[in-house]
C-alpha cells in the first residue's frame, strides 16, 4: 500500500456534452465583481448584469461559440498594466 491512494478515483464531473444553460450563464454573469475593469469591448460587470438584452446576446454568442468549438481571438487578448507602489 502507498500512501492509501491505491483505490483513488478522479473525482466525478459533469460531462461536457450541451452548451452552457442559461441558468449557468446568469450564474457566470452575477459572480462577476462590479468593481472589475471593463475588456476590450468597454462593457462592465454591472452593465451586464442589469441588461435581460445583454444576458439574450451572452446566450446566444457561447451558444454559437459552443456549436462552431471556437471563440473569436480578441477572447484571448489581455492588456496588463503595471501600478507602481
């Protein structure tokens, strides 16, 4: 016996067969801080998740991110700006 892991198992998750939910996208939006700068295309936090509209476009963009197993490149663009103490 090592260590007591010889019957250790992977822990169970969820298979990832069908786009996220609405409910799972609502989720992701309210635990979102309100304090958080806004990305690149100038949309904050709080903004979304006060607009039912912007909630419909969220859906239906990582729906369709989902169907085509892409998301469009600016997603992986980040600007890291130094403050100096």
């Amino acid at each position: 016996m090592q260590w007591g892991l010889d019957n250790a198992k992977p822990p169970m998750m969820a298979p990832l067969d069908s786009a996220p939910s609405r409910p799972e996208i609502e989720r992701a939006i309210a635990a979102l801080k309100n304090a958080s700068a806004p990305g690149h295309d100038g949309i904050r936090a709080a903004q979304l998740k006060n607009s039912p509209t912007a909630i419909d476009a969220m859906e239906k963009i990582v729906s369709r991110c989902w169907e085509l197993q892409r998301v469009p490149e600016s997603w992986n663009d980040i600007d890291l700006i130094g403050i100096p103490k």
